[in-house]
C-alpha cells in the first residue's frame, strides 16, 4: 500500500513523497535499466502547477499506478507559490537524479528553455497543461480545446434562450486555459473547430457578441481565492443581465456560486465549469449549478506513472507519434452525478489509504 500524502513546507515548495516499496522490496515486476538489479525500482517525480483537491485527485492515480505496476517508487510535488517554486522543485530532482519527471507547465512558452534544460537530464513528459514547443517526450492531457467546446454546450443547455456570459479562470499563461477559453467562445458564437495546435487565440479584453450568446468578459485571479470571489461579485454587480458564470479552474465555480447565493441570486444566474470540486458537485445536485467538464485527474497520475515506467523500461511503444495521450473528458450534469460522485469518492479513498 501507499504511504498517506503528508504536506510538508520546506524551501520554496511543498512536497508530497510517496512510494510503493524500498529499492529492497522484493517485488521484481519492473523491468530496470540495462544490468540493473531486478529488484531497483524507477524512481520518477510528479510535480504539478499548485495546490487543489484536484490535485490530490491526481496523486491517488500516481498510487494507483505504483501499486498495480510495480517496478517505480514516486514522488509528488506540490509548488505552493507558482512558477519559482516549481523550478526550484525542478532543479532539486535532477540534483536527486531522479531518472523521468512528469510536470505540469505554469507558463509553457516562458519555460521552454529551462523545460529543455531538464529534458537534457532526465526523461521529462507533460500533463495537465503542455509545453508542445519544449522537448518533453509526450504530453498526457485532455484535448482542451474540445473539452472547453463541450462546456460551451453546457452554457447552451443551462441557458438555452440566449444572455450574457462571463468567464473566470486564475492563469492565461496557461495553454489549456486558454484552449479551454477559445473553446467556449467558440462554441456558443456556432464557430468552426480549430485543430489543436493550429488554433487562433481571441484576445482577453474584448466582448464577443453572437446571435444568442455575449460574452461580457474574462476574468483572471491569479489563484488568488479572494481574488476569485472578488472578481464573481464584481462580475454580478457590473452586468445586470447576466445569465451565466463559467469556471475554467476547479476552484472558479465555487466562488462564483459563493457570489451568487450572498448576491441573492442563487438559480438565478447558471454556473458552469471545469472539475469536480464537492461544493460545485453539490450544487449541481441541487440544481444551483448546471454542470462540469471533468478531465478525472485520477487518470493524469496513473497514465504519467504507466508512460514513465515504460520509457524507463525501453519500451518505446509506449509513445504514440502524436505525443500526446489523451485521457478524455465527462460532462457531468444532474443526470449522471450521483455515478460520478461515486468514482470520485472511490479515488479520494484510495488516495487516503496508509500503509
């Protein structure tokens, strides 16, 4: 069994480490380096972009994985203040020698070249959020472009008579949070698909008016929660006719469904989003909130432990041509939240297992 996540605060980064097993377990399933002892098991990092739930979520995939196939002992990074922290974390992991590091990218194109540099080092994928123009190996993700489309049917099924929209998320830096954007304003303006990685980004401070749909605004917040509520308060009190709030990060629809209840508008204005946040869950089984995309981050942790091993192992195959492993989405809505709550609980479970 896998040891409990245990936070622990320490220069620059919080840091979760877990593991199946010593490299004197006797468990021989993994396959190992060229003259390496049977025995000696992978060890790889996965390092996301911050601290979340859903992040946790994440990490019950990484034990999962260790668990069911063997041969990796894994650590689980959490940087708690961005960009600095990640690369701090980063740069530790190839002091440590740590032989293949799945990250998720802050800012993909202003990590590039330091993303090359750990790639020089160790064999390094991505997931969640990709770098396409670094050298990582593959990137295991959703398509997010498809996946913000699908949650622009969202707002077309909560909101079918038209109104204004407003959309809130903490970063843009990010490349699935602006796929993710595009593909909601492309949705509800009836756009043609673009094709992941040929797509053509809207700019931020502009209102886009379709025949039905307006939306009124994007807001960031840094990650900042204040900042979030702020900006949903802020939102309800500047468009008198808003009809709908969009998430795009796990913790937007909360603090728009916060704003919302305090404003006295609780069904009033729709919420969509991104993610599987309990509070958002609940509202959508009460009928405050109409829906979510979930990517079931449970799967980001079990695929980057399953593609490092194998690459680790020298099996190839393992890495498709397109490099890019795509887990897939859900959209969840009131007819089928009681089945994936259960999953969801499922993996919290498996996640707070001890040894």
């Amino acid at each position: 069994m896998i040891k409990k996540l245990t936070y622990i605060a320490g220069a620059m980064a919080l840091v979760l480490a877990v593991g199946c097993g010593s490299e004197d377990s006797a468990n021989t399933s993994g396959g190992g380096e060229a003259g390496a002892n049977p025995k000696t098991k992978h060890k790889i990092a996965y390092v996301t972009n911050g601290i979340d739930p859903f992040w946790d979520l994440c990490a019950a995939g990484v034990r999962q994985a260790e668990n069911e196939l063997g041969g990796v002992e894994c650590e689980v990074h959490f940087p708690p203040k961005g960009l600095a922290d990640q690369k701090s974390i980063l740069e530790t992991l190839l002091a440590k020698g740590i032989k293949g590091i799945a990250v998720s990218p802050i800012d993909a194109d202003g990590q590039t070249k330091f993303l090359n540099e750990v790639a020089a080092q160790t064999k390094l994928i991505t997931h969640d959020a990709d770098a396409p123009k670094s050298d990582r190996l593959v990137y295991i993700g959703t398509d997010n472009y498809k996946a913000g489309r699908a949650l622009g049917q969202l707002v077309k099924e909560a909101i079918p008579d038209g109104g204004e929209v407003a959309i809130f998320v903490g970063r843009l830096e990010q490349l699935n949070a602006r796929q993710r954007r595009q593909g909601v304003i492309d949705e509800l303006l009836d756009r043609p698909s673009q094709a992941l990685g040929q797509i053509k980004f809207d700019e931020v401070a502009k209102v886009f008016k379709g025949e039905k749909y307006t939306i009124v605004d994007t807001r960031t917040d840094n990650f900042v929660m204040d900042a979030a509520k702020s900006n949903a308060e802020d939102a309800i009190t500047k468009y008198e006719n808003l009809a709908c709030m969009v998430g795009l990060f796990a913790y937007n629809p909360p603090r728009c469904l916060q704003a919302i209840k305090e404003a006295g508008k609780l069904g009033q204005i729709k919420v969509c989003g991104f993610d599987e946040d309990d509070a958002l869950l609940q509202a959508i089984k009460d009928g405050h909130a109409y829906g979510t995309i979930s990517q079931q981050p449970w799967k980001y942790g079990y695929e980057s432990v399953r593609m490092l091993k194998g690459i680790l192992d020298g099996d190839d195959s393992v890495v498709p041509a397109s490099k890019f492993i795509d887990v897939g989405y859900k959209s969840v809505t009131a007819k089928n939240i009681d089945e994936f709550w259960a999953e969801k609980r499922k993996m919290t479970a498996l996640g707070a297992k001890k040894d």
